[in-house]
C-alpha cells in the first residue's frame, strides 16, 4: 500500500477484476470540438435528466451538457434524446448522453459518458467508429488506468466533495485530490478533466482553480431556487477564477 501516495483513496468499494476487453479500441481522439470550437475548454458542466432542461440552460451559454435518464426507456427515452440531440446541435452545444451508448449512436449525439460499470456492456469500438467523444467516470487510481487504456475523449474524476444526488461509496478527492489528477492528467497526459461530485457555488471558484477543463454539477442548479440565476452565477464565478491562475 505504501506504493501509493497518501492522497490515493483505493476506494471503500471491493474493485472488480477487470472483464473487459480493449484490444485495438481507442475511443475518438483526445480533441474535443473542432478547431475552430472553443477547444478543448469543456467550462460549466450541468448533469440533467430531461429536454426541458436544455432548453432552460442552452440559452443562458452552456456549452457542454450531459442527459442522464435513469427513469425512462422505449419511446420516451428516445423522444428526450433526439429532441437533446437536435436542440443541442442547433445551439453548438456538446451534448454527452450517459449511457444508452446505442441510441446515442443511432441518433448521432455528440458524445457518450460511461460509468465504470457501463464499460463492459458498451461497444467502445462501435462508439469510437461511429465518431462519437466519449467521457469516462473515474473515482479511484484503479479505474483510471482501465480508463487510459481506452484513450477516452475526457476524464471525470469524482467526487470532489460528498454528493446526495448518487450514492458514493468512495471517499471524495478533496481540492489537492482534484489538483493532483488535473496536473497529472491535463499536462503530463494532455487529457482534458472534468471534475464532479458536490460542487456549488461556495466552493466552485476553488474547483475552477484547480485547472479542470469540465466542472460538472447537478443539485447546485436542477435544485436552485433560480436554476437560471444559479447558472449564470456560477458561470461568471468560473470565469472570474479562471482569470486569476
Ligand atoms: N457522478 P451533485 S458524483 C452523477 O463522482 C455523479 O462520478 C459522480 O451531483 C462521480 O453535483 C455525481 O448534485 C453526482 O453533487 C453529482
């Protein structure tokens, strides 16, 4: 154990050996966006789980979102994604589905975010055929490796701090937890990261500090009073700290 260094949570979580395989599966390149898109700055991050969701925050200059449905399947589901996927592309918005990896490629999404547990059910070379980005949740030094090795389109690393929007048996990273895989990602391994698990607006300006391309958040704006206040703040809160480092 003492291989590692002291910040490394190996996790409360019994690991499962790894399943699956990765033979000659890279997911699309690092890049994200086109040239000419505003790189590879993923900015403020909302994690949300309906259409009317983007159609609240789109506007408001979000550009990067993720649909997470875990409630719906069949026709519904499909009615929220392509309606996601249509507003978001009218509105150059990176929109990531998280997991139905199938019907993200079906319907043309910009991109895919896995769960560590979705990575053996998903078809990696598919999704990386297709041209679709691909995000990938880690939590634990374990996961990241397995996550290298796919050469996923950005790196989350959660949960920053305790989150009560998804049961979270790991121990939260902390600020110098979340620096120390910024810096190890983003310039040794020139990985764009996106940080995410109880970030608010106390504590958002400290997170942007720390050098993450993505700052992805639920509860802080779906639980808001003015999820569009709430929004706008914490977009002038990012870049306000960005300014400073
Ligand atoms: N994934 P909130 S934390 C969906 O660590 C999710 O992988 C996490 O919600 C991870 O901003 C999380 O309300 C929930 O804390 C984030």
């Amino acid at each position: 154990k003492s291989f590692w260094p002291h910040y490394v949570d190996l996790g409360a979580k019994q690991q499962e050996p790894m399943q699956c395989e990765f033979k000659d599966c890279t997911a699309p390149n690092t890049r994200i966006g086109s040239p000419d898109e505003k790189a590879d700055e993923l900015g403020l991050y909302p994690v949300v789980d309906r259409y009317q969701w983007l159609e609240r925050l789109l506007p408001l200059g979000i550009h990067t979102i993720q649909l997470r449905i875990k409630d719906l399947d069949g026709q519904a589901l499909k009615e929220e994604i392509e309606k996601s996927i249509a507003l978001a592309r009218e509105s150059n918005c990176r929109l990531f589905i998280n997991d139905h990896w199938e019907l993200a490629i079906e319907m043309g999404a910009y991109g895919i975010h896995l769960g560590q547990e979705d990575l053996d059910k998903a078809d990696l070379r598919a999704i990386s055929q297709a041209g679709l980005r691909l995000g990938i949740s880690n939590h634990t030094h374990f996961e990241l490796i397995r996550c290298l090795a796919i050469n996923p389109s950005y790196i989350a690393c959660g949960p920053v701090f305790a989150t009560q929007s998804k049961d979270m048996p790991w121990i939260p990273h902390g600020l110098n937890g979340l620096r120390y895989w910024c810096e190890s990602l983003m310039s040794f391994q020139n990985r764009p990261l996106v940080a995410i698990g109880g970030i608010n607006r106390e504590n958002i300006s400290e997170v942007a500090q720390c050098g993450s391309s993505g700052i992805a958040l639920i509860s802080a704006i779906t639980e808001a009073e003015s999820p569009e206040k709430a929004t706008r703040e914490l977009l002038q809160m990012i870049e306000h700290a960005r300014e400073k480092i």
